[in-house]
C-alpha cells in the first residue's frame, strides 16, 4: 500500500510549552485518518509541522515515501487550516477562479468541485453573504480545485449548526469515497468515529492510541481516559 504520510518521533517546543513528545504514526493512501485530542493536545502543531509552516523541534516526517521533496509534495496535498478566508464582495466562483489563476490551475474544476460541497446554486452569491458552513465548504472546493492526494482539515466543524456540521461530515465522506486520501483534526470523538477509519489520539502532545477507530471504540479503558480528559463523548 502507498504511504501518503510518515511522521517519526516529532517533538515540538515553544519555549517551555512542549506541544509534542514522541509523535509517530503514518497514513496509508485511502485512510481517512483522525487526529483527536482535547484542546491544546497539539493537533494544530501537528498539522503545521507536516505543512512547513511550522519547524519541529526533533524528529522527522516525510511525505510520499519520501519520493520528492517537500515543496514538491506540497503541491499534492490540500489544506483547510484557518478560518476560511476569501475576498468578501466576489462571488463563489470568482473567488475560485482567481485561486486558479493564483494556482496555475485551469477552471474546468470549478463545476464539479461546487457540485460536490452543495454550492452549485449559489455560485453566484458573494462570498459576504455566506454563513460559516458554506464558507467552510467553500474552502474545501478550492482545496480540492488541483485534485489532491491528501485533504488535511483543522476542526471543519467548529462553531456550527447541526446541520452545517452534518454537511461537512457527508462531504468528507464522499471526498473519501471518490479515492482522496484524509486526515482530519478534531477534538470531538464521535466525529472521529463517524468519519475516519483510523486515528491518533493526543493528550498533551503525546500518543494514548493509535491505530483503527473500530478498536478504539471496541477498547472501554479508551472511553474511561478521554472522559476524564474531557474529549467530547
Ligand atoms: P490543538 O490544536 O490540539 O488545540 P495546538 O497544537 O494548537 O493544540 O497547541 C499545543 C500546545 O502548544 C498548547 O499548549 C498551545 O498553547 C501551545 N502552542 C501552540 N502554538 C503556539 C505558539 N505559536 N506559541 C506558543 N505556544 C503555542
Ligand atoms: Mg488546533
């Protein structure tokens, strides 16, 4: 199987904050992978330091089997890891447009990749208009616009409505389902055990589990430990 992602005993400091110790886990291709982890477990550094915008402090994680270099390998890989952001008084499909001329990328996936967030019908509707969960699903089209190997998401569903939340999660799982490979960050446990297949959970920077959700939800030691961790049940 294709190893999309190798990440190698990864420990990162901010000063005297150490956000990861020890963190090693790789993604196969087709994974739809979890990282879960209460706030401040070190999801986000995680995801930084795999996207290059943030340095570990030791370890070390390589992309592809470590086929090309970062930079290169980048360019595979679509990331949601802000709050979406896009020019408020263009619309939809101007605003991905313009992410295709920014990206060298010609617009014959624009259609689809509306089509597939529900955002066909409101292409035309400026981006100010939009509540947070078009936003959210606005960021996902434009991630996917180049056809990645690897979504990566940071919490897609923070701050919605049920319904909003329930959106992402259906678009997660057909992005899935078409062949994308996914990792996921979320500190909600259900989410994780709706839409991933496998998972790492974090707690202070460090690995309680890893491997497939379907053992973790098997395991109830887990349950007891991220209860009183106060993850989301
Ligand atoms: P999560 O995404 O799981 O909430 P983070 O990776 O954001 O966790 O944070 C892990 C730890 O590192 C937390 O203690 C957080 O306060 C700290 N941290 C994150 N980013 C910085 C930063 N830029 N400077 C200092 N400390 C940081
Ligand atoms: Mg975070």
């Amino acid at each position: 199987m294709e190893t999309i992602l190798t990440i190698e005993n990864l420990s990162k400091r901010y000063g005297r904050i150490q956000a990861l110790k020890n963190v090693s886990f790789s993604i196969q291709k087709g994974h739809v992978y979890g990282i879960l982890g209460p706030n401040g477990s070190g999801k986000s550094t995680t995801l930084g330091i795999v996207l290059n915008v943030v340095n570990e402090t030791t370890g070390s994680y390589k992309w592809f089997d470590g086929k090309m270099q970062t930079h290169e390998a980048l360019k595979k890989v679509g990331a949601i890891i802000e709050r979406p952001n896009f020019y408020p008084y263009m619309t939809a499909e101007e605003n991905l447009k313009l992410v295709c001329k920014i990206k060298s990328i010609n617009y014959s996936k624009i259609e689809e990749k509306l089509d597939l967030v529900g955002l066909t019908e409101r292409k035309n509707s400026k981006f100010s208009t939009f509540s947070l969960g078009m936003k959210q699903r606005l960021a996902i089209a434009s991630a996917l616009l180049n056809d990645p190997e690897i979504l990566i998401l940071d919490e897609p569903t923070n701050g919605l409505d049920p319904q909003g939340i329930h959106q992402i999660r259906d678009i997660i799982k057909e992005i899935a389902s078409q062949g994308t490979t996914i990792l996921l960050a979320s500190h909600l446990l259900d989410e994780v055990e709706k839409v991933c297949s496998h998972v790492v959970v974090l707690r202070k920077g460090e690995i309680l589990y890893s491997g497939s959700v379907d053992a973790m939800s098997a395991n109830e030691g887990f349950f007891e430990i991220s209860a009183n961790d106060n993850l989301a049940l």
